[in-house]
C-alpha cells in the first residue's frame, strides 16, 4: 500500500533515482523536523515502512536504495543512479535554505547574545552561517520557500529570512525546545517566537510598569544598602529583571485562571521579591534587620529565609500568593512547593493544575549541582506527584558564592540542560533586555498551561556584589566585577531605553524613583497588586495550640468497625487476586468472623477505612506503598486477568475522604519534601512517607533535619506528616536492620514531633487513628515492624481496638505479680517479643516487662502513674534494646529512663555492645548477639 503511494507519487515526479542526494538531504530534513518539508514530501516520508508502528532507524543510504528501488519499478530510465540529475541548482538550495532554518531552530542559542557582561565565550557554530550550507550573499535577493517557519509567508528573499533567523534565534533570547519530541509541541513553539521573531509589539503601559518593577527592585537594594550598610541581604542587583517578570508572571496566571501561586526560592533576591512582589510592608523588613522579632515564630529564622502570604490584583480576579519559607541547603525548597500546589490543587478538586501554580527559582550552580533538582523533574509527570507544570526560573548570576569557571560549576554546556530529560523548552534570555525576559515568561507560562509541563527560563545575569554584602568578589572574579563595576544598572539601561524611543521622559524617571524611594520611607506596602488575604481555602485555627496529650474521642463500635471491615475486603467480581493475595483476603474475612485475630495488615487498613469513613482525607506514598515492601498491605489489588487496579479503601462510604495511595518514584529526598509540603498546606489530610526499608530515610536527612523537625521552630508553621520506617533488627545486615531510632531521638525537643514504637496491631490502629482524629498537626515518626507483620504474637483483638486508645506504655501482660517482681524491663519494638518468648521458655516470674511505645515525647505521667508506681520496690531497672550501644534510644533517651524508676534503682544496659556499623552483616553473628542481648536482660 505505502509502496503504490511512492510509486504513484514516483512516477509524477521529476526526480529520479540520480537525485538520491536531494531526497535525502530532505529527508534530512525531514528527520530533523517534519515540518521543514513541504506536505507532499512529508506524507511520501511519513509513508515509509514501519514495523508495529515503529519509524524504521532508517539511515539515509537506506532511503536512496528505497527510492532506487521503486524508480526500478517506474520507467527504466529512472532506475539507475547514473540517470542524469534532473535537481536544479535552486532545488538544492531549497534544501539548503531549510536546513539553514532548522539549525537556527537547533542552534541559534548558541549565538544568541545573552550575557549582560558579554564574558560568555560563545563557540562559533559553524551550521548558523550562509556557506555551511552552501549558499552565499549572492542568494540574498533569490526568494525561497520557507517551509514550516511561522512567520506568515510562505516564501521570503535569503536575506530576509536571514535577517529574521538571526532576530528570532539569536537576539535576547537562545530558545531551546528541539529536543522535544512532540511535533505539536515544537510547531506550538515555533508559531509563538517566529511569528513575532521573538520580540512582539508591547504597549506604552507594560513598559512602564516593566521600569517600575526595575525602578522598584533597584531602589530597594540602594535603601537596604545604605540604611544597613554591610549587612547580608543577598542582593538581587544584576538580576532586577526577576521582580517585573514574577510581577508579569503573577498576572497572566490569574488572567489565564489560577488562584493561587506558590513560589520556592532560595536567598538571592528574596528581599526584594518579599517587599516589591508579595507585598511584605517594608517598615516590617526594616524592623527586621534593626534586630526586633516576631516572639510568635518561636526560635525563629534568618529573614532572608522566611515565607509570606498574601492576596495579588490580576487581570483575572485576585490571586493568593505563598512564598515557601526555606532553608540554606539549596534546591531542596522545591518538591516542598510541589507538594504543597499538590495539595492545593487535591482541595480544589483540580486535576489538570491550572488553579494553582507553581514557580520555582533556581541558582544556576545549584541547579546543576544538587540532585534533587533531578528527582523533582523526574516526578513531574507522575500520577502521584503531578501539578500541571513547574515554571522553573534560574537567576543565572554566572557565579555560585566564589565559583564562577563553568569547568568547576558543571559538565554542562548550559546550567539548566538537566531540563532537557524531561523534555521541557529552555529560554535564555539577557536579564538586561526586560522586554525579551517578559516575552519568554509568558509564553513559558502558556506553554506550561497548554501542555501540562514543566518549562525553564534562564534569567541570564550578573551579581552586583559578593556572595553577601560583606563579601569581597574581587578577590576571586577579578575580571568579571572590573566588568560589573562599570556596567549600568538594570534600570538605567532601560530607561535609556525608554527615553530614547519617545516612551518617557527623563522627568517622568526621575519622579517614579523619587515616589518609590518616598514609599521606602513612609514604610507601607510598596505593592498596588498587594489585597489582604482572602482567597486562601484553609484555615488553621482549629490545628492550633494543641499539644500531643490532647483530649480526643476515639472510640468506634465494634459493629461499626466491622462494618468497616466488610468494605475493605469487599472486591469486584472482575478482580482476580492472585492466590497469595487471595489467601490474605480470605484471612482478612476470617478475621472479621472473628474466626482469627487481627493482625497488622487489617488493622492498619481498618484505621485507614475508619478515617476516611470520617470525611478525612489519607495520602500514603513510598516506594512500595500500594501493596508494602513486606507483603502485608495489599490496599491496592492488581487484576490478574487484565492488570487492571482496584483499591477497596476508596469505596468504604459514600462520602468519604479522599483516599490516595501511590508507589512512588524512588526517592527520598525529594518525595519526602513534598510530602512535607503536601502536609504543610494540607492539615485535613492524613499525609503517611513510608519508607521501603527505614534506613532509606538517610537519603531525605536534609528534609527531616531542616524541615520536618525544625520547620514549627523557625517558622511556626504546623505538619501532620506520619514517616512510616521499617525498624528491626532480622539479621538482614547493615543497611536493612535500623531505621535510625537515635537520629530521630537526638532531633527532639520542644515537643517538636511524635516518635512511636508500636507494637501490637491495637497499637497500630489507634496510632494512626490518633494522627488524623486530634486536631494536633506535629509530625509522627514511626519506628514500624518487618517480621512483626506475621508474628503470632502480635495479634489483637476487636476489643483493643474499639477503646480508641493508642497506649505510650504497655504494662507487662502475662500474669506476674508485682511484688514478686526483682527486675523490670524496659523495651520498645520487636525484642519485646524475643524477651517475652525467652521469658515464658525460661519459666521466670520475677521479671516484668515494660513497653514505652511513645518514646517522644516521653509519657512521663503515664509512666509514674501505672508502672514507677506499681514497681516502686524494684531497685533493678534495665534498658533492653536490639540496636548497639551508641545507637537506638540508649543515650538519646537515658534521661527519661532515669526519670521513670524508683528513686534509689539502678538503671543498667542490655543491648549490643556499641558499634559503627548499625548491624553485623552475618546471620549467624546476628543470632548471637540477639541470644546475648536478651539472655543479658534476663538474667538476674
Ligand atoms: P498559605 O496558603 O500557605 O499562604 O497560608 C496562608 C495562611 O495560613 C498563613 O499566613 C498562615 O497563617 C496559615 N498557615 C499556612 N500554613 C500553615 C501551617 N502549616 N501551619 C500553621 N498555619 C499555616
């Protein structure tokens, strides 16, 4: 069929089998770009073999000898190669001058002029020039057609288009979208820059409010400089050019329909973005570096850390504006915004992300330097963690604090070519052409908004100053801050600008930096788009003020939780579970029968029903979530016949929570980040990391030391998330055995979190159901189990679920009388059940065994109350645990031990001796130890 196509085609044609070279020079460019070729070629090249719907690797010799061979099949004297060339001159050229344009589409960038400084030594690219393809001035005036150029006319002389390639490609702006594989993506692309050759009309108005934004980001700077002279303030200067375009940004988001916006960045212009853009009142700021506080936000941050809220004046409506509050580790800031627009988007019931959007601003060493700027790309387009699009922003300063030598920064040509592995488009633009930055930010807007994608400007600038004020940059950039130093500012360029096209007048300049600077000193918001806030959907209050051993009621009916039960176990007919699945649903209706007891798959999953059954939301991720790393989950059935997914926890009742379960990229950092974010913005929603063994929680340390446990702290703001971290010491070796404990025990105070060890099943249930129902948001940390998960011991029944009660000590359960009590042990986790077991072997009656589930913070009432009490003539306390000596909760919590026994008991160790790898890596040295551990605690 494709074949009668070519060869009706062929036999229309004037070329012939000599003309190879023409065709594949098409095809070439064909290759490159469908669009370069006209229709008729593109529907003979789009018709060429395929196999299964796959494009052949067909190399270009491959193609000659496609069309050699169908001109065998045409008239004779087109069959063979040394048939005279029937190309004319102006065909080749044809050729020529399309492939002229497809590498300005490719290449141009390169010679686009983008530095401020002019410092960047761009290559010299041979394909941008006339005679690499063969083609000379003496072809100015020839018209040609232009094929799939967008600039509205078919044909256009060589110089003409030459002149508008070079415009387009290689003015302000370096586009790179090429890389893209989606034709309709590239030619949405090419319609919007070539039909304006990058540079469209734009009105008196938005230039004046463009020199506003400049006037007002550079007047800043000044103020701050002069009033706190040598103070750190990260100054924006050099990269002025960000407040217009968050400004212009901002404003075509509520006209396109977003109500939110939430940015991430780090310090550099943070200042200036949080006074000229958010709208934070000056006087405020001022107070800030004059040394007063906000008592309110506890210990407090730096203020070129901290977050703001505020509602914005759009063409579209009003728009809520959130600036995350961050730390200095660099880049980690993002996924938290994610996560945090996810958030919004999951309450506004908006899938496809154009209600809230999110910007975030990168530094351009850190950008290519850190990896998690990898794994919140490589999240982007995922079900579980997608927002419609980023709009990634990179002040591209040319220097990290003393680094500027590119060979030191990156082995990359551009720093933000790490956008490229999720194929988003890339504008460079010159900071110091406004116009061109107000051009790229709307159209990435668009884009973004179009295609549901990421998409990347790279603010190319410079830094006024060293890395802070303090700082002395010409001791490392010599050469770059001779440069900086006679190089006008932002302002004064475009001013010049302005003046010199008729647009404004020296007079009128002069007036808009006196009002702004009069504006600085009244001290009032300096923002017209600044509105109080109003358009936010949450409201805190009720999440406020509330500490961990607040009153809640959680008790539930026995029937009512059956009931539960029943819905969760309940699957569509269509479901063919596989036959393991299907033994552990068979248990699970067991269970319900109350033919078995309860073991810690159902009454995790019953604590999920129950809470969603409650209108309360639940969003678990990690690595494997859906089913559990250790196979006891299983709250996502896979259809064995076709694949196809069920998840009984969304059909627990009518009008339920949300429920949302995802295996997540693997990640830490990142996933976790977001899933603080998520939290951080999201109070009615359960928000549950699981980690697949706990040990993988090292990855996302940075999040757990500078936001998770610090993050109420610096900056008041609450979370609820729950870190679900496998912890056991099995034999499996180092990496696999400890999730921790004592990094997570040395980070506490404040009551800044929750750290739990449950044990039981019961434990389990209320643990979580705890998290969600108390109106408290503080993060949970749960040491949970591997093996327990299957233990025969650690089964509950209905009833120790129904009493609602997550309990933070377990008295000794089997029958032993107090008094005869010589020695109490105190435990957490799964040794409790090796010393239960090891116990009840040895016939002893003279030992109790004491759980602290709650070993943050630490349950000193409960403890004094039912066990100090009960035990108070026991002079002989022991601290049992699986982890080595200077790990677990030994050191970390010794103080509590201490503070819960008897005055005049002694308090001794039973554990492994202290090491520096967490767990041996042999089975057998493992058995050992674990035998010597508790033979060590009981023996008296
Ligand atoms: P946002 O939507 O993040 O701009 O937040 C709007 C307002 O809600 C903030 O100004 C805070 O008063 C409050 N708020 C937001 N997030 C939190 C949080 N995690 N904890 C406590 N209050 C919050």
């Amino acid at each position: 069929m494709q074949q009668s196509v070519m060869k009706a085609w062929w036999d229309s044609s004037h070329m012939a089998g000599g003309n190879a070279a023409y065709i594949e020079e098409l095809y070439e460019a064909f290759l490159e770009d469908p669009n370069n070729v006209s229709d008729q070629w593109r529907s003979i090249f789009e018709g060429l073999p395929k196999v299964d719907g796959v494009e052949l690797d067909t190399s270009h010799s491959t193609i000659r000898e496609q069309f050699k061979a169908l001109a065998a099949l045409g008239p004779a004297a087109r069959a063979t190669s040394n048939a005279p060339s029937k190309t004319s001159t102006s065909d080749d050229k044809q050729v020529k001058v399309l492939q002229l344009i497809n590498a300005y589409r490719f290449r141009g960038h390169q010679h686009a002029n983008l530095d401020p400084l002019d410092l960047w030594k761009q290559p010299r690219v041979r394909d941008l020039e006339l005679s690499h393809h063969n083609l000379t001035e003496k072809d100015f005036d020839t018209h040609f057609n232009v094929g799939s150029y967008a600039i509205g006319q078919e044909t256009m002389t060589l110089k003409d288009l030459f002149t508008s390639l070079n415009r387009t490609y290689c003015g302000s702006i370096g586009s790179e979208y090429m890389h893209i594989t989606d034709t309709e993506q590239k030619r949405w692309l090419q319609q919007r820059i070539e039909s304006v050759q990058a540079k469209p009309e734009i009105s008196r108005e938005e230039k004046i409010h463009i020199l506003k934004g400049l006037v007002a980001a550079d007047g800043m700077e000044k103020y701050l400089g002069s009033k706190f002279p040598g103070a750190k303030r990260f100054s924006l200067e050099g990269g002025d050019s960000l407040v217009p375009m968050l400004k212009g940004l901002i404003n075509h988001a509520g006209e396109s329909g977003a109500k939110e916006v939430v940015i991430g960045m780090a310090h550099r212009g943070r200042l200036n973005v949080l006074v000229n853009v958010l709208g934070k009142n000056p006087s405020v700021l001022f107070d800030e570096f004059s040394g007063k506080h906000d008592e309110s936000l506890g210990a407090g941050d730096v203020k070129y850390h901290a977050g703001f809220s505020s509602d914005f004046a759009t063409g579209g409506g009003n728009v809520h504006l959130a600036l995350a509050f961050n730390p200095s580790h660099l880049e980690i800031v993002n996924p938290v915004v994610i996560g945090s627009v996810r958030a919004r988007l999951d309450r506004r019931n908006c899938s496809d992300g154009s209600a809230v959007l999110p910007i975030t601003i990168h530094g351009d060493s850190a950008i290519a330097g850190q990896g998690v700027v990898q794994e919140t790309f490589n999240m982007s387009q995922t079900r579980g963690f997608q927002v419609g699009g980023t709009v990634r922003i990179v002040i591209n300063n040319q220097v990290g604090f003393t680094t500027s030598k590119t060979e030191d920064t990156r082995s990359t040509q551009y720093c933000t070519d790490i956008a490229k592995m999720v194929q988003a488009p890339i504008f460079h633009v010159n900071a110091d052409d406004p116009e061109a930055v107000l051009f790229v930010t709307k159209l990435a807007l668009d884009y973004r908004n179009t295609f549901k994608r990421d998409v990347m400007i790279d603010l190319v600038c410079y830094r006024r100053h060293g890395h802070n004020e303090a700082d002395e940059p010409n001791a490392t950039q010599p050469l770059m801050y001779q440069k900086i130093k006679k190089h006008p500012v932002p302002r004064l360029i475009y001013a010049d600008q302005l003046t010199a096209e008729g647009t404004i007048d020296a007079h009128e300049i002069e007036k808009l930096v006196s009002e702004y600077r009069a504006a600085l000193d009244h001290g009032a918001c300096v923002v017209p788009e600044w509105r109080p806030m109003t358009e936010h959907s949450v409201d805190w209050t009720p999440y406020l003020g509330h500490d961990w051993d607040a009153e809640y009621d959680g008790t539930i009916e026995k029937d009512k939780l059956i009931e539960l039960g029943r819905s969760i176990v309940n699957y569509p007919e269509s479901v063919k579970l596989q036959s393991r699945v299907k033994k552990l649903y068979g248990d699970r209706e067991a269970m319900l029968a109350e033919e078995k007891l309860l073991d810690w798959g159902m009454a995790e999953n019953l604590a999920y029903a129950d809470i969603v059954s409650r209108g309360t939301s639940i969003r678990l991720t990690g690595q494997d979530s859906g089913r559990g790393t250790f196979f006891h989950r299983h709250a996502v059935l896979h259809s064995q016949s076709d694949g196809a997914e069920y998840m009984p926890l969304q059909h627990v009742s009518e009008n339920q929570g949300r429920m949302e379960i995802y295996d997540s990229v693997l990640s830490e950092a990142a996933v976790v980040a977001f899933e603080f974010g998520y939290a951080t913005a999201e109070p009615g929603t359960l928000t549950i990391w699981e980690a697949q063994f706990g040990d993988f929680a090292n990855g996302a340390q940075v999040v757990i030391d500078q936001f998770l446990s610090s993050g109420e702290a610096k900056w008041g703001r609450l979370c609820g998330l729950t870190l679900l971290l496998p912890h056991g010491y099995e034999g499996q070796g180092p990496e696999h055995s400890s999730a921790r404990l004592e990094r997570f025990l040395q980070l506490c105070a404040d009551h800044n979190w929750q750290v739990c060890v449950p044990s039981t099943p019961a434990q389990v249930y209320n643990m979580i159901r705890r998290q969600a129902i108390r109106p408290m948001r503080k993060p949970l940390i749960v040491m949970s189990p591997k093996s327990l998960l299957r233990h025969p011991l650690a089964i509950s029944s209905f009833d120790e679920l129904t009493d609602g009660i997550f309990h933070n000590v377990i008295d000794e359960i089997d029958d032993i009388k107090s008094e005869d009590v010589k020695r109490v042990i105190m435990c957490s986790g799964k040794v409790y059940y090796d010393l239960l077991e090891q116990r009840r072997k040895n016939e002893q009656s003279d030992i109790a065994i004491i759980r602290i589930e709650q070993l943050y913070p630490f349950p000193h009432e409960e403890m004094a109350a039912n066990i100090t009490n009960k035990y108070k003539h026991v002079k002989d306390w022991v601290w049992c645990q699986e982890e080595p000596q200077n790990q677990g909760a030994w050191y970390c919590s010794q103080h509590h031990f201490w503070g819960s026994i008897p005055d005049g008991a002694k308090l001794t160790y039973a554990g492994r001796t202290a090491s520096a790898s967490p767990a041996v890596g042999y089975n057998a040295v493992h058995n050992q130890q674990q035998k010597a551990l508790v033979d060590d605690a009981l023996t008296l």
